[in-house]
C-alpha cells in the first residue's frame, strides 16, 4: 500500500483556516485528478483564488462522493479521496506558477513535475508500464551516458524498440553496478545513476528522430 504523505494542519475551503502551505497541498492534489474524475479542465496556479479553487472542490466532491460542501478537512473523506489519485505520493506538492498549456489528460498522469531531475511516474523496461513520457525521458538519459560507462554505442532514436531499450538499460547496469533486470524503476537506484550524466538536468527531455550516425562522446 503506497504511503500517502500529503497532509494539511487545517481545513481548506468554505469556513476553513485556508492556511497558505494547504492551499498549495490541495491545488496539486486536484492538479492530479483527471477532469472526468472531478478534477479541473485546466491546471490550477499559485495565483488561482480561493473562491476558484472552492468550486474545484465542490466539483471534484459532487463527481467522487455525491454531495459538496466547498471544504476539505485534515484527515476527511475529501483530502483521501484526493490522494488516490496522487502518482508520486512520497513527493512534496508542486503548484505551478504560470499556465504552460492545458492540463494533460490521463488518470494519475496529470500532475505537473516540479523543476529538478528527470523523472518518471512508473517503472520503463522489462515488465514496467512503459509509458510514452518515461520511455522518452530515459531514452534521453542513456543517450547522455558515454559508451565506455555502458551508454549506447549510437544515439538511442525515438524509433529504437522497447526490446532494445531493454538491452541498453542492461548494458548500463552492468556496467554500473554488476546486476542488471532490465528495468527502471522511479527513484530507483538506476535512475539516480543514469541522472549523473545529465548535462542538463533541469531542460526538457530530448530523444532524436533520425541518428547521425556515432553516438557522441
């Protein structure tokens, strides 16, 4: 069972405290819920207003419990209901502060990371769920590693198959640590290696339509 972290002090909404830090907590947290679930059609912001964000709440209430009273509690139905569809449960809350596009569909898969290293919502590889925005992003890592640390001896392409994917990430943990399953996990220990060799960890991740040919020391 996933350990859910994401906690407020005090009610936020209609009668509550509304304290700054939960607000926040509240905001990713429906930032995370598909629309069809209740969640909002676009991605809420810092600067979205309390009054917006209680008719958030009264949405995501009617859609997920029949009833709505604007107000999420410490520790009520409403604050649980809304971290099931948390997918990265461990990670502090991230509330965008500009509007970058509309929200991006897909249950669990919505939330917006925060600034920092790659990363990826569920297991790339041998048995993962491999998914398109984790397979680019550790397509994108390998292609950073040199060849002489396990990296790929051409540049991995956005063609390059999930079969060979998996044998490059073997050939990575090989070399790197001894063992090898094929497999990233998110915040494993293979991921944290292959972010070592990001030269740009903050910059979106990059995977190439067509080789040129050797991959680049």
């Amino acid at each position: 069972m996933p350990i859910f972290n994401k906690t407020i002090g005090a009610a936020v909404g209609r009668g509550g405290a509304s304290l700054p830090i939960d607000v926040k907590t509240i905001k990713y947290l429906l930032n995370t819920v598909d629309p069809d679930e209740g969640g909002p059609s676009g991605l809420l912001l810092e600067s979205t207003p309390l009054s917006e964000l209680i008719g958030h709440i009264e949405t995501f209430q009617r859609k997920q419990m029949g009833r709505a009273d604007g107000r999420v509690d410490s520790e009520g139905a409403t604050l649980n209901k809304l971290r099931q569809f948390d997918p990265t449960p461990g990670d502090p809350a991230f509330v965008p502060t500009t509007l970058s596009g509309k929200k991006r569909s897909g249950k669990k898969g919505g939330v917006p990371l925060p600034p920092g290293p790659k990363r990826i919502q569920s297991a790339v590889g041998r048995n993962g769920a491999n998914s398109g925005g984790d397979i680019l992003v550790v397509k994108h890592l390998l292609n950073n590693v040199p060849a002489p640390s396990g990296g790929p001896a051409t540049v991995i392409l956005q063609r390059t198959t999930l079969n060979e994917l998996i044998t490059h990430i073997e050939n990575f943990q090989r070399r790197q640590s001894g063992f090898a399953d094929g497999r990233v996990d998110p915040e494993g220990t293979t991921l944290k290696r292959l972010r070592t060799f990001d030269p740009s960890p903050l910059g979106p991740a990059f995977v190439p339509e067509v080789g040129g040919g050797l991959k680049r020391r």
